[in-house]
C-alpha cells in the first residue's frame, strides 16, 4: 500500500516538531516543515526578541486523522514575557503527508492565531508620569509654594527607565487592541520639605516680590522650606549678595575667638575713622557711646565692628573663620548651591568695609541659612533637600558635619538673643524665643539689600529681600509673619 512508502508518522513529526519548539531550535523546525517561507527563522526570532519571550512550554493534544495523509494536532502553549509574566495561547498543528514524508503545514497562526490574516504582535511602551517630588511627609508640594523653580529641573533625575508596557494585536483595518498592559510605576521621590513649614514660608513672602525664605532643620541640615520669589532668574541658593550686617556674625565670631569678651566696653560712636584712612558710620549715625560688645552686636554697631576688627584681627583670620563658618566649605543639597567669598586684601578700607558686610564680601541666602543653624546647633552641616543617598548620586559627597568652638557659639547665642530682646529686631512681632541678627546691605546707586537670619527651636531660617531697604523693616516682619503662622 501506499502508505506504507510513507517516511516516518504524523505523530513522530509533530513530537519533533514540538520538541524543537520547546529548545528554541527553530533551524530543526524549519526542517520538518513543507516549504518554509523564507523568512520562517525570522519571523519566530524576531516575534520572540519583540515581545521579550523568556521561554516556551507546549502541550500537545489528541492527534486527530484526517485520512491517510492529513491530520491535526491541537496545543495549548505558555510563553513567559519578561514584561508580564505567563502569557497562554492555543493553536493547532496541522500535518500532511509531501514528498512521501509527514510535514508540519505551517501557517503563522501556527505561532499564535492572533498572526492569522497579516495580524501582529508587539510590545509598545507606556510613557511614565512625570516624577512627583512630594514632601518629607509624602504630601503634594503645597500649591503656589514657590519652589518650583528647584524641584521643577529635578523631576527629570528620577525618570531614568521608568516606563510600562502594552502587549498589542495589530490586525490591518481595525484598530489596535492591548491584550495586556503593565503600567509604569509611580515615580515618587521624597524631599526634605516639611508640607507645613513650606505653607508658611510660602504666605509668609505673599506681597513682597523680589523675596525668599530659606527654613533648616539645624540638628539635620535637611531644608524644611524653599521659597523664592527672587526677579531676573536670581536664585536663593546659587547667587550672591552683599550681606551687609549679618555678616557680623562671622566678624563677631572671629573677635570672640580672638579673645574678646562679650561684657567687654567698646565705643560705639556715630563716625569712626580709621586713623589715615577712611570714615565709617552707624546708621543714622546714632552715638551710643561706651557699651558692651554685645549691645555692639545687637545694636549692629558698624563703629564697634570697624574698630575692633581693625584693630585685632588680620584679614586671614577674619577668612579662616568665615570658611569654618561655611564660606570654605563644599555643599551638596541635590539642588546645588554655593556659599560665597571673602576676598584677600591688603586694603585697610577694604577690610573694614568686608568686616560689617560690605566691601567685597558676597553670600547666599542658603548660606546664611546655615550659618544661622549653626549658631543654633553648635555644628557646621551641609544643607539638603533629598535624602543623603540622592544628594551623594547628584552632587557628590557633602562635606561632614564639624563641631564649632563651643564657647564662641554659646556667646553667638546670647548675642542673637539680645538682637531680638532690645536691639535692632525687638518690639518686631517675632514671637517668644527667636534669636537672630538683621542687616542692611548697601548697593551703589539702588536701594540697599534686607537681611534677616535667626533660629527659634530646631529651626533655622534666612529672610532676604533683594532692594527691599533696611533688614527690620523689610525682612524682620516677613520672619514674624512665617513663625507665628506655623
């Protein structure tokens, strides 16, 4: 009989066949079928590497004959996508005798009967969100908090491979369809911003342009608020101004060092002049005549300051201690940031001017912010907004923390108490237990700069209003108005 000049069985071919599948052998499938499409290999490896097959499991039915030279088998199938896990189908094996052997007759609704007709499969990508920077609590970032010009440019560091997955049948003339889909996880990324303290800061800057408020968390260096509402693209962190009379505070932690006692009577005239050289005056050129050192502080006598720092001190002692008080030191919040400079110089009246905050001595509101929480917390740390691993993988390693001399930070203390008790922040509205130290930066031809730092409790903070006039009246109200509305 005819049959019997028949090379091998529908059953042995369609075990082979199975076999190979299973091995990933597609050259040994290609071999059992009748006249393969030339692009057969292709077609299985290129559905396999598009939909990220990590493996096949096949199980064969009941073989069904159809006559001597024709059967059936159908199969269910199991491919495992890397993107979805278990991806089932089922389909048919169809078989015939050609040639005088058993061929498989292969049609690509043999690999998936969604193929059928010139259908497709294929993987397409789901775009991620835009990463949601939310605060130390994980709420939303207060509305109007004006901070988004820092967080903002940091959305895109957290987006890197963040996308899902669709599994799609494309069949011509209709539309696709998404058999499976695997959404993109919600990027969320915690900042150091507390939602309640940025509220405040935020109404605190509410009619008052040109302004921004820096809040830390001195036991930490974690920034609890950042807002800013700084024109011409000035930003709190990275640009620099001239400090005017906070930078007192570094002189008067250089004079302490040095020796100066903060009982100690100085004279605080109305004019100084440094013999030979230039006149300095205090504002309003208001004489107080003989007082302590720390009245000198708090009344923010330019006089004293002058006097004393000439006298006493060199320029690279008053330098030295505005690096150990941050000016030389390396910050990495996450968002960047600077501190400022203290130029060298061999110019007397130049020296005296850098002293009370002029001259050539620029900062930034961050800076002062930190330097206010080290006052506070008796140590020097770099300022953050993300946490110490993401600040690490976008700014690099921060500098460490550093212990200050803890008898000129508890004389700091008592002289930025004394500021707010009876000298040029009392009677401001501040509530009890605010220690700070205003300033007035003059500005060649154009209204002088505000300044006012302090801490109140585990809460540092810097208030700065560009061309906003002198620090009491333009800086100290925005800090009473962002503590007593916490």
């Amino acid at each position: 009989m005819a049959s019997n000049r028949v090379k091998g069985s529908a059953s042995r071919t369609a075990a082979a066949y199975f076999a190979a599948w299973s091995k990933g052998d597609v050259s040994a499938m290609e071999r059992l079928v009748y006249e393969p499409p030339a692009d057969f290999i292709e077609r299985h490896r290129s559905l396999s590497d598009g939909l990220h097959v990590e493996s096949i499991q096949l199980t064969a039915g009941q073989l069904k004959s159809s006559g001597d030279e024709a059967a059936e088998v159908p199969f269910a199938g199991v491919r495992q996508l890397t993107e979805f896990g278990s991806w089932p189908f089922g389909s048919t094996l169809r078989l015939a005798v050609r040639d005088r052997a058993w061929k498989v007759l292969w049609t690509p609704e043999t690999l998936h009967p969604l193929l059928k007709g010139g259908g497709k499969l294929e993987l397409g990508e789901i775009d991620a969100a835009v990463a949601e920077l939310v605060t130390s609590e994980g709420d939303k970032i207060p509305n109007d908090s004006y901070a988004d010009a820092y967080l903002d440019p940091l959305r895109p560091e957290f987006e890197q491979a963040n996308h899902g997955w669709a599994l799609l049948s494309k069949v011509p003339g209709q539309p696709d369809k998404q058999l499976m889909t695997r959404l993109p996880e919600a990027k969320v990324e915690r900042t150091t911003l507390s939602r309640s303290v940025q509220a405040a800061a935020a109404r605190s800057l509410d009619g008052t342009e040109d302004s921004t408020i820096i809040v830390i968390r001195p036991s930490t260096g974690e920034i609890l608020a950042l807002a800013d509402r700084l024109k011409d693209n000035f930003s709190a962190v990275v640009d620099v101004f001239p400090p005017g009379s906070i930078f007192k505070t570094i002189t008067a932690a250089a004079l302490l060092k040095g020796g100066l006692d903060p009982a100690a009577e100085v004279e605080c005239p109305g004019t100084y002049q440094i013999p030979f050289h230039s006149s300095f005056v205090n504002d309003g050129e208001v004489d107080r005549g003989t007082v302590t050192f720390a009245d000198a502080f708090a009344y923010s006598c330019n006089t004293t300051f002058v006097e004393q720092a000439t006298t006493r001190l060199t320029m690279g002692e008053l330098r030295r201690t505005a690096d150990e008080w941050g000016f030389g030191r390396s910050i990495a919040t996450g968002i960047g940031g600077s501190c400022g400079v203290v130029p060298d110089t061999t110019d007397l009246d130049m020296f005296a001017a850098d002293a009370i905050g002029q001259g050539e001595v620029v900062t930034t509101p961050l800076c002062m912010a930190v330097l206010a929480a080290a006052v506070q917390s008796g140590t020097w740390r770099s300022p953050r907004l993300l946490s110490k691993e993401q600040v690490r993988r976008i700014d690099g390693v921060p500098q460490g923390d550093t212990r200050l001399d803890e008898g000129v930070v508890a004389a700091l203390r008592d002289m930025m108490a004394a500021v707010v008790d009876y000298g040029t922040a009392s009677d401001a509205g501040l509530p009890e237990g605010v220690s700070g130290k205003t300033g007035t930066a003059e500005v060649r031809d154009e209204t002088s700069h505000a300044w006012f730092i302090g801490y109140r409790d585990d809460l540092a903070f810097c208030v700065f209003v560009r061309h906003g006039g002198s620090g009491r009246a333009a800086a100290v109200p925005i800090a009473a108005s962002f503590l007593n509305g916490l």
